[in-house]
C-alpha cells in the first residue's frame, strides 16, 4: 500500500507544486477517493465527481459549488495550510481537484486505498 501512497503523493506534487502537503491533506482528511465521492455525492456534485473519475471530459466545478460541498470550516482550514485566504482556497480546490481525481483513477474508477480511506474525523460543514 506503500507504493501507491507514493503513486499518489508523486501525482499530487505534479498536479500541485508546492501546494501539495495541502492537497494530499485534504484527500486524506476527507476518507481518500472513496469518501471524497461520498462527500461530493452528499453535497449535489457527485456527478461532477464521477466525471473526473471517468475516463471522458471531466467537468468543471465552481468555487461556489466547492463551497456547497467542503463548508465554510473545512475551506479555511485549507486556507491556512495553503497560507492564502478562502476565496484563494476555494479556487485553487476547484482548479486542482479535478484534474488530480482524473490523474490518479486513469482507469475510470475510485478504488479502494486502506490507509487513505481510514476512518478520520471530518471537520463540520457551515
């Protein structure tokens, strides 16, 4: 599970430069692949999310669609790791996630990854 921990941390640094402690933070904080889709699902995005996983065109999402999903808590927790301000956040989640969830499911599919979808405690959502 090591290797594709690495995998994974190796696309997120190539999708998100120096911002990607943050990034691979917020996917493990959120249950991995796995409880990400669920999270996207609850909030009213889960197609958008399904689109990014399959293998066509993936969707755009809007920053304030990203708002709807993560809350206002869990956006300013990003925030502050991010070291730029909640709108910058939201934007930069709405730019990257996208193509990051396309990177690392290139066979169309969440699959499933013991220590990224290992029970965590999700921030509330405002």
């Amino acid at each position: 599970m090591a290797l594709l921990d690495d995998l994974i941390g190796g696309v997120v640094s190539a999708v998100a430069g120096d911002k990607a402690p943050a990034l691979n933070d917020f996917l493990k904080s959120n249950g991995g692949l796995s409880g990400l889709s669920a999270k996207f699902q609850n909030g009213g995005a889960g197609e958008l999310f399904a689109s990014w996983v399959g293998t066509g065109d993936n969707q755009t999402i809007t920053s304030e669609q990203i708002s709807k999903v993560l809350g206002n808590s869990q956006l300013q927790e990003i925030a502050t790791k991010l070291g730029i301000d909640t709108k910058g956040a939201t934007d930069f989640i709405a730019t990257n996630l996208p193509v990051l969830i396309d990177k690392i499911t290139p066979d169309g599919k969440v699959e499933p990854n013991p220590t990224a979808v290992a029970p965590t405690a999700l921030p509330p959502t405002a």
